[in-house]
C-alpha cells in the first residue's frame, strides 16, 4: 500500500468515527429531547390538576380524612351574609394588638347586623371599640348573658387562645344557633411560602402571639373533641389561608 492509499484509509477512519460520535451525540439529544417532553407533559398534568403528587391512595385508610369543603373568596363578604339582619356575638372582636378602625371586623359588620356583642379579655381594646360600636362586651365567659344569638362568630382567635379545650367549652355554652369558628390554614400555598430553612436558622413569618396552625381536620376535630358542638360546613376562606367550620350543638 503506497502513501496515498494510506492516507485515503486513515481519511476514511477518521470520518467513520466522527460518524460515530456524531450519531451517539444525535442519540443522546433525541433520548434527552424525549425526557424533557415527558416532564413537560407532567408538568401540565400538574398544574392542570390531573396529576396530584399526593400519596393517600398507598396509605393506610386510618390515616387519611378526607374533608369536603366549600370554597370563599373574600371573607368579609360570607361573614356579612352570614351576619345580615342578626344578633351577632363575635370572639376576639378588638383586634389585638393591631387595632385598626378602617378594617376592625366588629366596626364592619355592625353596619349590617341587628345588634353585635362582642368578646374579648383585651378590656383596654373594648373601651377603645366601645367609641366605634357601643353596644355590649364582655371580658369574662360568666359575664356572657343567656341571650338569644343567631349567631356566635370567632374569627382567627382559637389560634391564640392558652387552653384550647377550656376555650371551646365555654363558645359552646354560648346560646346561638349557629356558630363560624375560623382558623389559619397551615397547608394553604400562602402559608408554605412563609418560611425559609437556613443553615442555622428557622425562619418564619408569623403572627407573634400565635400557638398553633390548623388544617381542616384538626380544628373540626378539635371542635367536636372539646364542645358540644356538631360541625356541619367546611369552607376555605381568602384562597385558602383560613379554615373556617360552621357547627350547631348537637
């Protein structure tokens, strides 16, 4: 074999491997090309809702509660419709510490009730709300007379409440037909966005006077673990981030 025929053969050799490396590389792209239209399809199965990443359905039944519940975009407008024409006790109505006339509920929604009473162990914060809304209040639950309520209100206060048994024991003494008892929702997306894991720090957002979350089951449980009171309704609340129970006595 003279010089040129060699170099013809190390010419073809060369182009051979390029040929090879070229097809692994076209391979490889279309395999990755594949992947990435896979997880793009998941995705939108996701997002879309036809996918959930839970895994209740492995799970042993005792685990799972499955709670049905309605849902509520704006929170001020139910409690209206739920309070309209009523007489109203409403819970932790003065807003402490964070008292603002503009947006107080029990400012609010006494343009609208028959008459709201309201409860609340802050005595400075009903004197204050007293100015705004001059009807009855209470500090202590014995003071709460055995007057006829259509409704008894206790928005965000369960969360921060010492005894939590004691606390539902004594709403529930509470001669009202219905009852709406509100709580955060420690699931909501809101919620999940709140916190951040740092090397050495658990970083939170939250209100400071604050003893726990809820999810829907664990407030109707504690509801119906600690009162005499039946829960009828779930609703999710502003997007999620409340949890609020409609309950009757039982």
């Amino acid at each position: 074999m003279n010089t040129t025929e060699s170099s013809v053969e190390v010419v073809k050799a060369i182009n051979l491997g390029v040929k090879r490396d070229i097809y692994r590389i076209i391979f490889k792209l279309i395999k990755m090309k594949n992947k990435l239209y896979k997880a793009k399809q998941k995705f939108k199965k996701y997002i879309k809702g036809g996918k959930k990443h839970h895994h209740y359905e492995s799970s042993n039944e005792f685990w799972v509660q499955k709670m049905p519940y309605k849902n509520i975009e704006v929170r001020l407008d139910f409690f209206i419709s739920e309070c309209k024409n009523k007489d109203v006790l409403h819970f932790g109505c003065t807003d402490w510490p964070v008292f603002n006339s503009n947006n107080n509920l029990h400012i609010q929604l006494s343009e609208h009730t028959k008459s709201i009473d309201g409860f609340d162990i802050d005595e400075e914060g009903i004197e204050n709300l007293r100015k705004f809304v001059n009807q009855d209040y209470f500090s202590k639950y014995n003071d709460i007379p055995d007057k006829k309520y259509d409704v008894c209100l206790v928005p965000e206060t369960i969360e921060h409440v010492d005894n939590v048994e004691i606390f539902l024991k004594n709403v529930s003494r509470v001669n009202a037909s219905k009852f709406f008892i509100t709580g955060p929702n420690c699931f909501s997306k809101e919620r999940l966005n709140n916190f951040i894991i740092e090397k050495d720090h658990f970083i939170e957002i939250v209100h400071p006077d604050h003893n726990c979350w809820y999810s829907p089951y664990t407030l109707k449980n504690q509801i119906e673990k600690y009162s005499s009171l039946k829960v009828t309704n779930i609703y999710l609340l502003e997007n999620g981030g409340m949890i609020c129970c409609e309950a009757v006595k039982k």
